[in-house]
C-alpha cells in the first residue's frame, strides 16, 4: 500500500503547554473527517515529513504534533519538566484547544506506549487506536535494549557502542552514555549522542544498511532522540511497575490492533503478546518486518488497519 500524496496542513503553529514548552502541530485531510492522532516514537523523534500520509486525507483530519523537547517543537531537546504524565496532559490540552472532543490513536515504538497511557487515563476520548512495535515501558524492556540484548543479532552494532564506554561503567553503559551527553563540551555531547542515535537505528528496519542508516542522522534530529531516550528509559519512563498492563482493563473495549514485527530486535515480539493478552478484544498480528514503520509488511497493515477502524466506525 502505497503513502498517500504529500499536501500541505489546513492549520498548523505551536501550542503553550506550560513548563516553558510550545508545542509544533499541524492538521492535513479533511476537517470534516475522523480525527487521528499520530503519536510519534522515540521519546524525542519528532512526525517525520511522512506521518501524515498514512491516512486518506479525504477521509480523515490528522494531527500530527512533536512531544516536548522533539522536532520542532520548543525548546530544543528540552529536558525540563519532560515526563510520560506531562506528555499525556499536553495532548488533552491540544485536543481541548482544537475542538476535538475524541480521536484515532496511531502510533509505533514509544508512540505505542504513550498512547496506551492517553488512552488509559482518558478512555472516553479514544475511538480506537493502531500501534505498531509494542513497547510498554518497563524496565525489563529498558535493560534488555541498553544493557546489549540485541547483540545476539546486531554484534557489531554493540561493539560500537559499548566501544565508547570504560571499564568503569561496562555494567551501566547508558549511564556513561547520558553523562558524557550531557558534557559541557558540545563535541562531545554530539559525538555520544550520535552514537546512540546510531545504535537504536542499525536495527530498525528488516534489512540492515549501514550507509542509509548514517545518511538519516544527518542534521541534528539525533540529538533531542538521544537525551530523551535516554533519560526516559533510565527513570522506566516515569511509570510505576507494570502500569500498562495493571490498567490494560480500563480500556479493554476500545477497539485496537497491534502490528509487530517478528524480527523486531528493539521492542521484542513478546511484548505485543503479553498486551494482546491483557486485551483479548484486541487484534495481534505478526508481520515480516523489523520494528521500522518503513518495512513494506508493517506499513501496508498499520495504513490497512486505521481505514478498516476507521470504516467500522462508520457502520
């Protein structure tokens, strides 16, 4: 399934949410339409120029918006007062603001899990959600992606960045990776957060390229997904234990389908499994595809299964 056409927004600037943070949003499609709400990943990637096109415009009104601290939202790659609550709060704030009184939740990675938490605490705003690449936040997950679990099929990609770490800190490589982020020397800052940026990117996608991962780090993206990713996954996303799925009964009748990748070594498989279970009205389906939106499989079905909702909606 193809992307739909590039367009511009019918509306689109930034919104205060407090702390010293405005939020970039923008509105595509049809006004009229089913509202949906991209949720991106990382923390800290920002909507890329395509999150928009994953949903017939004539059909829907999208709204796509960078979280605090990411793409062009401001201030850049801000750490202040950036915790998974505040995150939820601003999209009701936004939603409020624009009149959108329920929503569509789209999202893939750490989109995943902070969708779940919208819908967790504001059930009655969620028509129904399609998330990709199931995270949930814990701090088994954290661990398993910093403390090496994808070596098994990325070795050298975990050479390289444990490569950066001493001796000192060889059991806590993320916590020298945050230190040395947070260098007073900008060099250095970058040089650390590049390479995490590197790290998370070689595995994405179902066939690795190393020469297309570099060319997407161009620019200075990777640098608000590196700080906030790290500091998210090192205070378990600022959720208590296994809150996602202790709470997956408050929204066990919203419609939602998980997509994951079966070669997915960022978020494993089982984690989607373990919250199909806790939603048994919930749809799962294994695809051939990495955890990337960008694998063929897993856009076809993620853009198959929001028109399907949304048509059911409809009846």
């Amino acid at each position: 399934m193809k992307l739909f056409p590039v367009r511009k927004p019918y509306q689109h600037g930034f919104f205060a949410v407090g702390d010293g943070h405005e939020l970039y949003y923008a509105l595509y499609g049809n006004p009229a339409g089913t509202p949906v709400l991209f949720v991106h990943g990382g923390p800290g990637a920002g909507c890329d120029k395509k999150a928009f096109r994953h949903f017939n415009p004539k059909l829907f009104n999208i709204l796509v918006v960078d979280q605090r601290g990411a793409g062009r939202s401001r201030p850049f790659a801000s750490l202040r007062a950036n915790t998974t609550q505040k995150l939820v709060q601003d999209f009701r704030k936004l939603l409020r603001f624009l009149k959108i009184k329920k929503t569509l939740l789209f999202g893939g990675s750490w989109g995943s899990c902070l969708s779940l938490c919208y819908a967790i605490k504001y059930p009655e705003t969620v028509l129904g959600m399609v998330l990709r690449g199931i995270y949930l936040g814990s701090r088994e997950e954290n661990e398993y992606f910093m403390l090496g679990g994808p070596r098994t099929h990325f070795p050298e990609v975990w050479e390289r960045f444990v490569g950066n770490v001493p001796k000192s800190y060889s059991s806590k490589p993320a916590k020298y990776y945050w230190k040395m982020m947070n260098s007073r020397n900008k060099k250095t800052a970058r040089k650390f957060c590049y390479e995490w940026a590197l790290y998370e990117s070689s595995m994405l996608r179902l066939f690795y390229n190393p020469s297309f991962v570099k060319k997407s780090l161009k620019g200075r993206g990777f640098i608000p997904l590196a700080v906030l990713e790290a500091k998210y996954l090192m205070n378990d996303c600022f959720l208590p234990k296994n809150y996602i799925l202790r709470n997956a009964k408050k929204i066990k009748n919203i419609p939602c389908s998980l997509v994951h990748g079966r070669y997915d070594f960022v978020c494993t498989p089982d984690v989607a499994y373990r919250l199909h279970k806790a939603l048994p009205k919930s749809k799962l389906f294994f695809i051939t595809a990495g955890h990337s939106a960008s694998d063929a499989e897993m856009r076809k079905t993620m853009m198959r299964e929001i028109h399907l909702m949304r048509n059911k909606l409809k009846k």
